[in-house]
C-alpha cells in the first residue's frame, strides 16, 4: 500500500498526545531488558497516553455501530458455556 502524503491527524487527538514518546514509554535504547510499560488500553491514569486514550474512546462511542457491538449486551464474543 502506498504511504499517504496528505494526511492530517484530527487536532482533538493531537492536543492530547503527551510530551514523552512512546518509544521513550517503552524503553527504546534501553541497555537493560524489562517489561514494557503500560500503554494504550490500560487504565488511564496509568500511562502518559491516558488523556489520549479517553478522546479516542469518547469520539468511538458516539457512534451507534460501535456502541451496539461492545456494550455489555451485544451479541458478541463466545458463547456461554452450558
């Protein structure tokens, strides 16, 4: 696939991405190995990407598509085990 050269990111995402890198987050040039860090999916308040973790998340609910596969009664996932 070509790389796109046009591409803007929304600025209600981009204001909220922190000052550190992800690469930093996660120990890129690190000499020690350890585990990496918590990132996106976690708990906000566990990671620098939290503010952008939430946008994400509250720009994805406004849809009712999404809304109606992951709320907690959609018809998804394994059945349960009778």
């Amino acid at each position: 696939m070509a790389k796109r050269t046009d591409y803007t990111p929304d600025p209600r995402f981009v204001e909220k991405f922190p000052a550190v890198s992800g690469n930093t987050v996660n120990g890129l040039g690190e000499d020690r190995l350890r585990r990496a860090s918590p990132f996106f999916w976690h708990q906000p308040h566990l990671h620098a990407f939290g503010d952008l973790q939430q946008a994400v998340t509250d720009y994805h609910r406004q849809s009712e598509a999404v809304c109606a596969v992951y709320t907690p009664t959609a018809d998804r996932g394994p059945r349960p085990i009778e």
